[in-house]
C-alpha cells in the first residue's frame, strides 16, 4: 500500500479498513465480542465502525490512525472511554 503517514496515506488506509471485509475475519467476531459498551450504542452504525477501525488498526495496519468518535455523540460521557492509540 502507498502512502506512509501523510495525509493521503492515512486517506488511502482508511478506504482499506472501509472496504475490509470484518464479518470474514474470525479475530473481528472475538474482539467484538470483548467491546465493552452499552447495548443500546453497540447497534449504532457510527459506534461500530468506530470499533472496525480501531481493529484495523490493531490487527491489519498497525501505521493507520482512526480518528476518535466525536465528543459531541455523547458516547464518551456515558462510556468514559478515552480515545488512546
């Protein structure tokens, strides 16, 4: 993949962790499972690509940086969980 930490690799790292196929991948179904979060917002579309990436991260390009679910969803407050790489 091209592209190291600029900008534009960071933009072409997310379109691969958006275009990853995580149903595909049993480590997903596991690190999933261990998301700690209230079950209202796990359903929430934005909450778990949120969590996608951060696995992304973790698992397939440790060098892609997802960006933190905004403040303003008021997740954090309830959640009290700190957006750290």
């Amino acid at each position: 993949m091209a592209g190291g930490g600029g900008p534009e690799g960071q933009q072409e790292k997310k379109a691969a962790a958006e275009g990853y196929a995580y149903e595909k991948d049993p480590r997903w179904a596991d690190y999933w499972s261990n998301v700690l979060i209230p079950q209202q917002h796990a359903g929430r579309p934005d909450v778990q690509r949120h969590f996608q990436l951060k696995f992304y991260q973790r698992y397939i390009v440790h060098t892609f940086l997802p960006l933190c679910l905004s403040l303003s969803l008021g997740i954090f407050k309830e959640l009290r969980i700190a957006c750290v790489l």
